[in-house]
C-alpha cells in the first residue's frame, strides 16, 4: 500500500472507530510503519476527524518532518516498535486507545499485572496473543513510561496501561485496529463474567491457536 493509501485507511480506520465509541473527544492515537518513517495521528486530533493530508511524518528516528505536529505519545509508539522489533517480531502499525472498558480494567487494583484477562475467547488469544501485562501509570506523553513499554512489548503485542488505556501493535496497520477492538470485547467480557467462574480456553487450544493462526 502507497503512502496515500496508507493516510487514507488511517483516517477511515479513526472515523469508524471513533462512530463506534473507541475513542472520544480527542483520546487516542495511531501510528504506522511506513518504507521512510511514521505516520502518526497529530496532536489533540480527534479520530473522527483526520485530515489525510495534515498526518504527523515522522522519520526512522521518529522526528517530525511534515504535517502536523505528533501525538504526545510517540515514545509510547516508539517503545512498542523497537520493543517488538527487539523481540523478533517487527510491527507495522500501533494503537493507542482510551476504550471504555480495557480502561476499566486498566483501573482495577486487584487484577494480575503480568496478564489480567485470560483466554476467554479464541480471537482475543489470536489477535493479542498469549499475555497482555499492565504497565505502571505514567502522565500521559511522559518520556519516562518508554522504557517499561519497551521491555513488555519484547514479550507481549499488546499492553494496558494503568489508569490511562490500550496499546495495541499488530503487522499491518488493519491488524492493530482488530487488535484494539478484540482487546476491547474480550475486556467487556472479562468484566461481564468477573463474578462468574467461566470456563477458559485450556492451554492447549491457547497453543493451537497460536501455531494455527501466526
Ligand atoms: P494526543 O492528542 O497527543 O495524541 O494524546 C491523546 C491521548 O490519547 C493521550 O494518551
């Protein structure tokens, strides 16, 4: 996919997303690999409403070269690539949300920080993969949470951050947003069953799915 096509599916991604109530106001961003650099959502933007043309590029070293300014989060954007990358498994595209109930469970001070919601359902394990740790709160844009989200992101797609949200990597910049979204049903579910003992995916569908759907 060219650069346009790429700006494009951005802004049509951010509008659904937002129609659907993923994000609010101007909560959230996104950001994607390209062959020279980064696309990122700017700044105070609302995902309802990019402009193609005005998206944040930002160059390998993730400095701003044109359009408008970046997210406040690009260290959090930073740290998912090089951590995944660090990993073995490069991404192309991360995530950045404030839904409503992966915040919930964001918030909740009972949880296991190392992987709070377990394998409900087969397309959580499949898009968000086998763990999914809570991160320390950090002020939203905080060079400091970068390298806590760096070393998780070596061993997890996708990471909560306490009291703040979702960040979700995935290969393709249409993967990460599926990601988001199973994240977010599987997050509902979670809450929706909290006082219930439902009955898990076993490990041995977890790996089934994991090696099946890679
Ligand atoms: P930006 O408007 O700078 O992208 O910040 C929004 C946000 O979600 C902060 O976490």
């Amino acid at each position: 996919m060219d650069e346009p096509a790429t700006r494009a599916l951005l802004a049509e991604l951010g509008r659904s997303l937002f129609a659907r109530g993923f994000s609010v106001g101007s909560a959230g961003n996104i950001s994607v690999r390209l062959p020279d650099g980064y696309l990122m959502t700017p700044t105070n933007s609302s995902l309802g409403r990019l402009d193609p043309a005005r998206i944040a590029k930002l160059d390998d070293d993730f400095r701003h070269i044109d359009g408008d300014p970046p997210s406040k989060e690009v260290f959090m954007h930073r740290a998912m690539y090089r951590g995944r990358a660090a990993a073995g498994a490069p991404v192309g595209a991360v995530v950045h949300l404030h839904s409503t109930m992966a915040t919930a469970v964001a918030c909740l001070p009972d949880i296991d920080p190392t992987n709070p919601i377990p394998p409900l359902t087969p397309y959580f394990v499949m898009r968000v993969g086998r763990a999914m740790p809570v991160i320390p709160y950090y002020r939203p844009g905080d060079a400091a949470m970068e390298p806590a989200i760096a070393a998780a992101a070596e061993g997890a797609r996708a990471m909560l951050l306490a009291n703040h949200g979702p960040v979700v990597s995935g290969k393709t910049l249409t993967d990460a947003v599926y990601a988001a979204e199973e994240l977010e049903e599987a997050a509902k579910l979670f809450l929706l069953l909290r006082t219930s003992a439902p009955r898990l995916l076993t490990p041995s569908q977890v790996d089934d799915l994991l090696t099946t759907f890679q």
